[in-house]
C-alpha cells in the first residue's frame, strides 16, 4: 500500500460461513492478515464488473439484464 493512501476503519459484521473462509484462507499464510483477503476479493469484483462493462459494449444483450445476471463467455 502507498504511504499516500489514508487508511479508515470500517467495522463489518460477518456472515459465519464467511468468517470461516477468511480464517481458512489466513490459515494458508498467502495472507498476512484480513485487510490483504478483503483488499483482493475488492480488486478481483472490480476486474469482474469491469468485464462484464466491456463484454456488454462489445455485443449489447437482447434484452435487459437483471441485477446478478452473469455474462457467459462465448465460445467461437
């Protein structure tokens, strides 16, 4: 992180099954603590909105798409 970045707190209130995957991922030691999995998993949404954007631009669906519809990758 920049040293630029300020930091906020913000307190969240976990679904059990998530605290559990969090604690299963910190477990693995990839991560150094809770801030770096919430800190991916937001990157990784934003890439996914992202393609989704782009794939709607690149061939508009026929009707409109509902909110959590998920875009299939077309195969040629």
């Amino acid at each position: 992180m920049k040293k630029s970045q300020a930091l906020t707190t913000l307190k969240l209130t976990l679904k059990p099954e998530h605290q559990k995957l969090i604690e299963a991922k910190l477990n693995t030691g990839h991560y150094a603590n809770p801030d770096e999995i919430i800190a991916e998993a937001l990157q990784l949404l934003s890439k996914r909105d992202r393609y989704q954007q782009w794939a709607i631009e690149f061939d508009p669906p026929k009707s409109p798409l509902k909110k959590g519809t998920f875009l299939k990758r077309r195969r040629n």
